[in-house]
C-alpha cells in the first residue's frame, strides 16, 4: 500500500514539475490572441492528414506531430511557430520537441481546434 502512494506521488510531482517547466517555454494563447499574431507566424497544425483534410485554420501547414523531427527542416527557427491540434496535447508535444531543437518562441491554440471558431478551410 505504501509503494502505491509513493508511485502517485511521485507521478504527480513529474507532471507538476513538467507543468511549470513548459510554461518557460511554451506560451498558451486564447483565440483571440492566437488570432492577432498568427498571420506573422508559422502555423502549424500537427494532426494527421485526414483530420486535417476535414477541417484546418486557414493558412496553416499540416506537419504531424509524428513526423515533426523528420521535417524540421521546414520550420524557421527566427520566426515564431504556432501550433494547434484537436485539443492541445499534441501541439504541447510538439512544442516539447520544438524547443529540444534550439526554437524560442513557441505559441500553441489554447483549448485546440475544437474550440476555434475562426475560417476554417476543408478539402
């Protein structure tokens, strides 16, 4: 029983410590703030191809998470990257990824594309 507490506990001081650690680097933005600097950024929607043929931001590139460290060569480091995904914990992943990779300054969509209410374009 004792093992039992210590294992949660100690799982929820990682994800307290992860929690806090991601926020030095990654920045959650409402839609409306994800809105006003978007244009500017790299958008990336990192879903897999076919959610993002049912639905995406307008502007953005799909680049999966999955496939994110093979095609990092697409991304500019000098240029801010924002990221979306349905709901959020993919684009923190990628983010996680991204900032490894030496990138700075790093936005994701607070609550995912579920939650945007912006253009979206379908294919």
């Amino acid at each position: 029983m004792e093992y039992i507490v210590i294992i949660i506990v100690a799982l929820v001081a990682i994800s307290v410590f992860r929690y806090f650690r991601q926020k030095n680097y990654l920045k959650t933005l409402t839609e409306e703030q994800f809105r006003e600097g978007y244009r500017k950024a790299q958008l990336i929607d990192v879903r897999e191809p076919q959610e993002f043929e049912r639905g995406h931001i307008l502007g953005a590139r799909n680049i999966p998470v999955t496939q994110l460290k093979q095609r990092l060569i697409e991304l500019r480091k000098d240029k801010p990257v924002y990221l979306y995904c349905q709901s959020g914990s993919r684009s923190a992943r990628a983010a996680q990824l991204l900032h490894k990779k030496g990138y700075e300054d790093i936005s994701q969509l607070k609550g995912g594309f579920k939650k945007w209410t912006g253009k979206v374009k379908t294919k």
